[in-house]
C-alpha cells in the first residue's frame, strides 16, 4: 500500500517520548519517559514508499512518521507533510487490536465531547461493534427519549437503567461504547467500565457549549435555563455539571485533550480538529496506558 500526502493533516512524535529515536537493523527504538522504560519496534515490513514518505515527513531521517506508526502522536513543529489520516488509523487500530484482546473501550466526558462521532470512527477501524448507552436506555423503555425519560421518571430512575445497560455491555467484547456524560457520577458504573477501557474526551466548555447551541438544548434535560441565548443557557449548564464531574473524568485510564490537539496541529479552532485524528489520539493513549500497565511490553517482549 503506498501512502499518500496531503496538506490537511499533520501528525509527528508523541507526547510524552523523547523527540529522539534511533533506528538500528530495522529496528526504531526509543525511552518512555512516563514509564521508564525503552521500547523497540520492527519497521523491516514497510514499504519503499511508505520508507520515501517517512523521510519526507522528518526531514533527513524516517523517524517521525515511523514513531507515529509505531505507538505515537502528535508533536507540535516537527512534521510539515501529512499523511493519509485513514490510513494511519487503519494501521494504528490494527497495532492496538491486537494488544486489547477483545475489550471494550469506553468513552466518556461531558455531552457534545463528540463520543458518538469520535466512537463510530473508532469502532470501524478496529472492526468493533458501535454502541451508545444512552439508546440502549431508550430501547429498554420501548423508544421513549431520554429527555421524556428525565422528565416522566426522574434522573434517578434513568441513572439506574444506564447503570444496568453498562453492567450488560460490560459483559460483551469488542465495542466501543459512548457513555452517556453523567454515567462517570456513579462508582458501580466505574467497576462496570473498568472490564474495558475508559478514555475521557477532554473538551473545553467553550466548545461544548457552541456545539450544543449550534443544533439546540431541547434534548439535553441537564442544561434547561429559564433565559439567556442558546450559547449563554448551554456554557452556564455545562459548567455548573462540570464542577460535579470534572474529577470523575479524571479517573479514565486514558484522557484525550483536544485543546492539546489543537495546539499541536496549530488550529485556532477545536472544532478544526477531525473525528479521525481524534480517533488515532485515543489510540496512542490507549496504548500508553497498555504500555504502562505492562500488558503491550510483556506481549511485545515474552
């Protein structure tokens, strides 16, 4: 397969390694910083062009997209070209597939962090099945909405449906599931999710609140203000639920901050930032979270 360049994406070395890597008999070697150790991979199946398009994208040497091929990701000021997005995702899910074992990826965050968009990119280059928890909720109570479901029932009695639709999704492999954005409030749902992975999506509330005023706040029955205009009415919401999630969030295995995303790509716009790129960041730091619990290097390395 050769890969092809374009100007709209760009992707480097990864946060958290050092920008210098040796390349020796085939094989890229190069420290973990956060886990203290050193880990080696083999390059020798590339092809002449994929070689060709690694040098492009770290001037004299390969090392920049073959890190990125590798288990990394985005470094502001080091990568100029850009490859094929689709095709890095393809390579990097295929790299983490096989160290996952079939287990689920949960993603969590505030409403409008994009986990349904970022969750179906990510579910069709593993090749696992999508699922939101918040339909599965809807299903159970025979298609009524979420919003009907707060204001007939109460939020207590939905907490308590999505608690059962994340203990039975628990229980199935190879699905990537987007939690609903208050799922991280209760612990049992935390024991359920951690037969998986979670990955917080870490988005600013600036964004969140210009998504969610962009398409409206009728179907979200936790950010209901009485006056103000839509961006107002969804960043006062959204903050007041930050401040009694925020820190829940925190205890995902793995956190994906598209402000530093942006940054790196040196967009002034998070909402520049694209589902597939978003998608291969879940998969670094899902892999620096394997790495660090010792279940890639003890694969890698028997």
């Amino acid at each position: 397969m050769e890969t092809t360049c374009h100007p709209t994406l760009q992707f480097s070395t990864c946060v958290g390694l050092e920008r210098i890597g040796r390349k020796l008999n085939d094989l890229l070697t190069y420290p973990h910083q956060r886990c203290n150790k050193t880990y080696s991979f083999r390059v020798s199946n590339l092809s002449d062009s994929q070689r060709r398009s690694c040098s492009a994208l770290h001037g004299q040497s390969s090392v920049g997209l073959l890190r990125s091929f590798a288990g990394t990701t985005l470094e502001p000021g080091h990568c100029h070209a850009s490859c094929d997005g689709n095709w890095l995702l393809k390579h990097k899910a295929q790299e983490v597939a096989s160290f996952l074992d079939g287990r689920c990826i949960f993603l969590v965050g505030m409403m409008g962090s994009g986990k349904t968009t970022v969750g179906k990119v990510l579910s069709d280059a593993l090749g696992y099945s999508f699922v939101d928890s918040d339909r599965i909720v809807e299903q159970s109570l025979g298609g009524t909405s979420v919003r009907q479901i707060f204001k007939q029932c109460g939020e207590t009695f939905f907490r308590d449906i999505e608690s059962e639709a994340l203990r039975k999704l628990s229980l199935m492999p190879k699905q990537v599931v987007a939690t609903g954005g208050g799922s991280v409030v209760r612990p049992i749902n935390w024991k359920y999710m951690r037969q998986g992975i979670t990955v917080w999506l870490d988005v600013p509330l600036d964004a969140l609140a210009r998504r969610i005023a962009a398409v409206g706040t009728d179907s979200r029955p936790l950010i209901q203000f009485e006056s103000g205009d839509p961006y107002t009415k969804a960043f006062m919401g959204l903050f007041t639920l930050s401040r009694k999630r925020t820190e829940a969030y925190s205890h995902a295995d793995a956190r994906v901050s598209l402000q530093r995303i942006a940054a790196t790509l040196n967009l002034d716009d998070i909402a520049d930032i694209t589902p597939t790129a978003i998608a291969i960041e879940v998969l670094v730091q899902i892999e620096n979270f394997l790495e660090c619990q010792g279940d890639l290097s003890m694969r890698m390395f028997p």
